[in-house]
C-alpha cells in the first residue's frame, strides 16, 4: 500500500508540472478581494468555471490574504485535473449559518487536488451556543467546513482547519482519495466538531496528520470500506470511531478498516466501536488496531453496542449490528480510567472472533492489562459482555519505551516543510498492515 501511495503522489506531481496547457487561475483576476469582509463566493466560482471547462490540467490559485468566503460548492465533472490551491486564510460568514449543509464543497470531481498552505477559520464560536446537536436528536446542524462528495482519484493535502462550527473535512460517496499532513483544531469542549468523518467510501487513506477536537477526531460511518489510517496524532477529541452505526434504516455494512502507528494523548476513548440499539442490521468487520499508543486515554478500547449520547433511548431492542473479525495487536500506553477495555457488544448479535495480541495499558496508578502473545494472546469468540481492568491482569511483556515521534522532512515533491512520524522501538519498519 505505501508504494501505491507514493506512485499516486508522483502521478499527480507529474501531471501538474509537465502537463501541456497548464492554466494558472489567481482568484484576484476574478475580482477577489482579501480584505476579510468582502464575500469572494462568486469570483472563486467564476475561476472555478474557467477551470473545470479547461482541456489541460489547471490551478485554481488562491494567494495570501484573508478572504472572507459564503458557502460555496465547486461541482463537476470537469474535463482535466484540477489543483485548488489556498495559500491564503479562508473565513467563513459569522453566526450559526444553519441553513446550509457545508461552508465549501467539492462535488462528482476526478483528479482533484486540495492543497492548504493557508488555514480554513470556520468561525465556530460565533456558532457554537446555538448548536442543539449536543442535547437533543431533533436538531438542524451547523454546516460542515469542507466536504466532498463523489470525488474520486484525488488528494487532500496540507489543509488547516481551525473552530469549524460543525465537522471539519467530511468525505461521502469517494473513492480512492488521499488525505495527508492535515492539521485540524478546535477547542475540546466544542460541540461535534469531528476531525474526518467518512461514509459510503472507499479506498480512503489518512496518513501523517494531527487533530486536536471536540468530537471524535476520525469517524469511520455507514457503507465505508478499505480505510487506512496511519501516523495520526488525537487529541484532545473522542478518539478514533467506527461508528455510529445501526441508528437508520438504510445503513450499509462497513469492513476492512485498519487504524494503525497512531498516538492518542488525553482523548475520551481511543479506539471506539459504537452502534446504537435498533433493529437496522448491518455487519461491521474486518477491523485491525496495530502498533498504537495511547497515552492518558479514558477509554482506552471500547465496543459500546448501547451507544446513545442523548434522552431518550430506544432500549427496546438491542442492536442489530453484527460485529466481527476484529484484531488489536501491539497497543500499549496509559489509561486515566481502571476500565482498560470494555465491550458492551450486542446481546442479540454478540460479537464474533475478537482478538487481542500485545496488548499493554497501565492505569496512572501503575496497574496493568497486559493480553500477551507470548501467552497465546486473547481470542474472544461470541462475546456479549466484557469490562477488564488494569488489576485483573498484573503480568505485562516486553514493555514499549517509545512512542511515535514526529519530525520535520523537506517533502522532496513539493519542498514544503511536513510532519512525518519515524517509528521506533519494536515495531517494525517498513511492516505493512494487514486485515486479519
């Protein structure tokens, strides 16, 4: 997979400096302008247009400045790739603005590139009092900050998001996209502002990124599959979710998802499974968790198949998500809760072949839960119900005395400055995941 990475990214380097007809469009040739007030929705789109009708490959280029932007959707299809290029600091309009699903979309593109180097500022404390989401089911959201729909062939790259009023980067109906060296934040106590949430995917890779939120900092949702995760720093936040799922009716199944070399520090939960109880079937499976550190983590892994944040639940059925085939290898660290790990999967579909290997987490107290692989590990067939604490288990192997570090690496495509995590201590280098 690393190598179809980077293929995929010297494919697109290529195409954009040697490709014949190559236009670069300045949004200030539109007539943008970076004065923070003035609303650019309309200039971005006539430079958009240009773009999206040009044969050859074209740049839709956005220089420093802050520029004030309404919601705005780029849509295709469009006749060559495209790169939207933000080298300057977008804002989006004050206040909740919830009549709206997203502040920018990109929607049914081939061969797109959103590259950052600006930061995307969602207003989100302008937003936030009025966002009854977080008490009440019955609520209409705050828009997303960036989302795509039915892209395909692309990458996401370099974005900042700060205090999105809702979501920060949302990817529905994609197929085969990279997201990369993100850097997302808001405030921890802000309302569902999730990192990257995912649904009806496929083939979605997030590697070398850091998000620091109010809300789950990856949500993984109905119909997604194929989802690599890798050297993501979480937190604060509410860890790394598969879920919610079973909460409506025409939910799709979600399998091989693989959450792998990350570090979660001070989150809620750090790898989180999560369907609500309702009668909507579905299968989760093929899940792997390898070579994850967690540091000062609630809930260091959890299976919560009761899953209801708000009054009133539905608990006269229990779920009907059938959980499978779900592997944690080499995850150590530290748990702020004496409940290291806690399924409370489904009574109706209990969870099938659950398997723990290397599993080390010691409360703050020094207790630990170890599930060794040189005891033969953990495999936990048609499980209802399990809550393990750090007590009920005090012999722990070979402990990992080191986490993922982050660095700085002069990118050689692009010369731009990022975060790439060197992994050290007993992982292996160069090891590809697999779905076990």
């Amino acid at each position: 997979m690393a190598l179809q990475i980077v293929f995929f990214s010297i494919f697109f380097f290529v195409s954009f400096t040697i490709a014949q007809g190559v236009r670069t469009l300045n949004v200030k040739n539109y007539g943008a302008i970076a004065d923070g007030r003035t609303d650019n929705k309309k200039a971005f789109l006539r430079a958009w247009n240009d773009a999206c009708y040009q044969n050859g490959g074209s740049i839709v280029y956005i220089p420093k400045g802050v520029y004030m932007v309404g919601s705005v959707e780029f849509a295709g299809p469009c006749r060559g790739p495209i790169m939207f290029l933000i080298s300057g600091d977008l804002k989006a309009p004050n206040g909740p603005y919830s009549n709206v699903e997203k502040w920018i979309g990109f929607q049914h593109v081939n061969n797109l590139i959103v590259k950052g180097g600006g930061t995307l500022d969602g207003q989100g404390p302008s937003a936030w009092p009025y966002n009854k989401c977080q008490k009440t089911n019955n609520c209409d959201p705050l828009p997303i900050s960036i989302k795509f729909d039915f892209v395909t062939n692309s990458r996401i790259e370099s974005i900042r998001s700060v205090n999105s009023k809702n979501v920060h980067l949302a990817i529905y109906g994609c197929n085969n996209v990279n997201v990369s060296k993100v850097d997302l934040l808001a405030p921890a106590d802000s309302p569902n502002t999730d990192g990257i949430k995912i649904s009806r995917s496929a083939d979605i890779r997030i590697t070398n990124s850091r998000i620091r939120t109010g809300d789950d900092c990856i949500a993984i949702i109905s119909g997604s599959s194929n989802i690599d995760v890798s050297y993501v720093y979480c937190g604060p936040g509410h860890g790394i979710s598969i879920g919610s799922l079973g909460k409506y009716k025409n939910e799709e199944n979600v399998n091989g998802v693989t959450v792998r070399k990350c570090t979660l520090n001070g989150t809620d939960n750090g790898v989180r499974i999560k369907s609500w109880e309702s009668p909507y079937a579905i299968t989760a499976s093929k899940f792997l968790f390898q070579d994850i550190f967690m540091e000062n983590v609630r809930n260091p892994i959890i299976v919560d198949q009761t899953y209801c944040p708000h009054s009133p639940c539905n608990q006269e059925t229990a779920s009907h998500v059938q959980i499978q085939d779900v592997t944690y290898r080499n995850i150590w660290g530290t748990s702020s809760s004496q409940v290291a790990v806690s399924f409370e999967c489904s009574k109706k579909f209990p969870c099938k072949n659950i398997v723990m290997t290397d599993v080390n987490l010691a409360s703050v107290g020094g207790e630990v839960f170890s599930a060794s692989e040189k005891k033969g590990g953990a495999s936990l067939f048609s499980l209802a119900k399990a809550r393990i604490r750090q007590g009920d288990c005090r012999g722990i192997s070979a402990g990992h005395r080191h986490r993922p570090q982050y660095t700085a690496q002069v990118d050689a495509l692009t010369g731009a400055v990022e975060w790439v995590a060197n992994w050290h201590g007993a992982i292996g280098q160069g090891s590809e995941a697999a779905v076990a």
